[in-house]
C-alpha cells in the first residue's frame, strides 16, 4: 500500500460513512479520542501531488481536492496530508488546510 492508497481508501470511508476506519488508519499521536460523522455528503476527489510514500518510504505527502455538499451548499476540502509509515502500516498524521 502508497500513502495515496491510504487517503484513497480514507476519502471511501467518508463516503461510506464507516469512521472506524479513519480512526485506525489515523497516527495514534494525533488523532482524536473519537471521529463521528461530519454531516457532509461527499462527492469527489481529486488528487493533486504526491510525494513520496511508496512502499519503500517512511514518510508521504498527499495534495487533494476532495468535493462536499453541505445540505445545498457545495464545498471542498483542499489539503495537503502528512503520512508516516508505523509498524509497516501507513497512517495519516496530520494535514494543511489550502483556501481554494
């Protein structure tokens, strides 16, 4: 697995609403005591760079453009995603938020 699969597989799991997955796939240093729904309909990413985080990497960098409605009201998340490879695993650390 890349660190672009895993903020794939972790964009999926906010379609599909299945936030045990964000929360194991999330570095245990940073992330929340819980992750619950975010009342948001997700509807399309689009990955922008990519910086290392192949199999033979310890670290990534992701840049993504990820499409959102909010009731009526379209949105989009522009972030550029920090991974770390833990244990063999990737997990995503932390990321920028971008003004789009």
């Amino acid at each position: 697995m890349t660190a672009e699969q895993l903020m794939r597989s972790r964009y999926t799991a906010h379609v599909l609403g299945r936030w045990n997955h964000l929360w194991v796939t999330w570095h245990p240093r940073t992330r929340p005591d819980l992750v619950e729904e975010d009342g948001l309909r997700w509807t399309g990413l689009e990955v922008l760079r990519v910086e290392s985080g192949q199999e033979g990497d310890d670290a990534g960098v992701v840049e993504y453009r990820a499409s959102f409605r909010e009731g009526r009201r379209p949105g989009v998340l522009h972030e550029v995603a920090r991974f770390r490879r833990r244990a063999g695993r990737w997990l995503y650390v932390d990321g920028d938020v971008l003004e789009s």
